[in-house]
C-alpha cells in the first residue's frame, strides 16, 4: 500500500500545481451612476471585443429601469440599489442606452473601441 499512497500525493501535488498555475481573468468592470434621473457617465468607453460587467448604480430614490436596444438588455434596478448586468463581446461601436421610465432625461452612450 506505501506504493498506492505515494501515487495518490504525486496526482494531487500534479492536479495542485496544475491549477495554481491557471489564472482566471476577470471580465472589465464599470459603472454607470443614475443620479437626479441622469446617467454619470452619459458616455462610457469600454474595450471592443470583450464581455464587460456593467454595474448600474441607482442612487435616485425611486426604480428606474437600464434599456438598450442595441445591446439587447433591459434591467430595472430599485431605487437606492445596484444591478449588473454584462455586455460583449462588442465591436467598435456606439450602443444607446436610456432609463424606460425617464426617457427624456435618462440617456447615454456606450462606446466600444
């Protein structure tokens, strides 16, 4: 059996250092603040060709909703709240986004490069 053990804590030291040397990359992260029914940045510049994490930080009291027709998303994000939301991988671009329930005033524009 000292045989079988030793071949047991090879494999496991083998799978551990396999592992360790693997790094997962985590996706961009941004964020858009809606603050008095307006988006901060009203222009948010991303990497083209990759998938983002996009945090909506809704500091207005009440809901507002994140729609984009060229992104195909859509995420109401409760007042006082955040939300998340993931995009891409994207090509060069302009991509509108507006807040559905204040759309005169709720708008912006991401843009991929």
């Amino acid at each position: 059996m000292p045989n079988a053990m030793n071949y047991m804590k090879e494999i496991s030291l083998a799978l551990l250092l396999t592992g360790a040397g693997t790094v997962l990359a985590a996706d961009p992260e941004y964020t858009l603040t809606i603050r008095n029914h307006t988006f901060e940045p009203a222009e948010l510049r991303v990497p083209a060709g990759k998938k983002i994490r996009l945090t909506i930080d809704n500091q207005d009291p009440s809901a507002e909703e994140f729609e984009s027709h060229e992104l195909n998303r859509e995420k109401i994000v409760p007042g006082k709240s955040k939300a998340a939301i993931y995009v891409g991988p994207l090509d060069p671009g302009r991509y509108p986004f507006f807040g559905d329930f204040n759309p005169a005033l709720t708008r912006g524009v991401l843009i991929a490069e």
